[in-house]
C-alpha cells in the first residue's frame, strides 16, 4: 500500500501549483481554476487522512467541499461575466473597481 | 520576469519546502491507507450529516439563482 506521505506531498504540490497559478496570471478563469487546484489540494489531504485513519468523517467533508466549490465556480463565472459585458475584459491588471 | 512573479515563486518555493520538510519530519504511525466503501460515505452523509447536506443544498440553489441573476441579458 502506498503510505501517507506520497499523498499529502502531492496535495503539497497541487497547492503550491494552484498558488503559484492564483498570485502571478492576469487571466481570471485561469486565476479561478487555479483556486480549484488548491480545493483539490485539500480534498486529497481529506481523503486521504479519512482512509489513514479509517473514518468516514473525511471523505463525507470531501463531498461538501466539492458541492461548495461548484457553487463558489457558478457564482464566480457569472461576475466574470457580467465583467466582461460591463468592462469588455477579464484581464485582472484592468479589473480595479474593487481597489482603494 | 517582473518583480511581482520573482515574489510570488519566492512565496510558493518557501511554501513547499515549509510543508514538505515538515512532512518528511513527521514521523508518522504505522498504518496503511484502507478502502472506506462507498456505502459507507453514504450512510454517513445522510446519517451523521443529514443536516449539513440539506444546506449544502441551499447553498447549490442559491449559488444558482445568483449565477442566472448575475448572468441574465439585460432587456432593453
């Protein structure tokens, strides 16, 4: 069997990915689906500590957090889209109504 | 490469090697990962978190309704 380790190393690396991906692109659906690689980071650490430790509890908090991240991508894509009719970009340099 | 991607690699690489120098610190217990069946995650979902999932619910319906409000065509 694999041991624990090769798991949450990979979700480190998923993590690291997605942050990496989060802080440096000026593209938002890029910028979005690198939040999702982070989401999927911690659902690994999750599931695999709920089947380490042999409970459940993990893989059902696994299944939330993937019907929590659906909701957070239909929300989000729908204010990219508005963006784009409103601005006519989604180039995140540009997109500064929100900053002070 | 600007200065704000030298910075954010900086942050990333010193991420990584934080989480995994720890985990390589770790010593972890005995144990292999065991298969949890699907019947199981089942019986809990509706068991143990009837109340979650309900809300869970909620928050999918009301995520919707807010993407179709947010995305709907403005009637001229």
């Amino acid at each position: 069997m694999i041991p624990i380790e090769y798991f949450l190393a990979l979700s480190a690396i998923l993590f690291a990915l997605g942050a990496y991906g989060a802080l440096t692109r000026r593209n938002t659906i890029v910028v979005l689906m690198s939040i999702e690689i982070m989401l999927n980071a911690a659902n690994i650490n999750f599931v695999a500590f709920s089947s380490f430790f042999n409970d459940v509890s993990g893989q059902v908090f696994a299944l939330f957090s993937i019907a929590v991240a659906a909701a957070e991508v239909a929300v989000g894509l729908a204010i990219l889209l508005n963006l784009l009719k409103t601005r006519e970009t989604i180039d995140l340099e540009e997109i500064n109504i929100l900053r002070w | 490469m600007n200065r704000h991607t030298i910075a954010s690699i900086i942050a990333v690489a010193g991420l990584l090697v934080i989480v995994l120098g720890s985990l390589l610190v770790v010593n972890w217990h005995a144990g292999d990962i065991s298969q949890i069946g699907t019947e199981k995650v089942g019986n809990a979902v509706f068991d143990d978190y009837g109340f979650t999932f309900l809300v869970i619910g909620l928050v999918m319906f009301t995520a919707m309704l807010g993407g179709v409000f947010l995305a709907k065509e403005d009637e001229k």
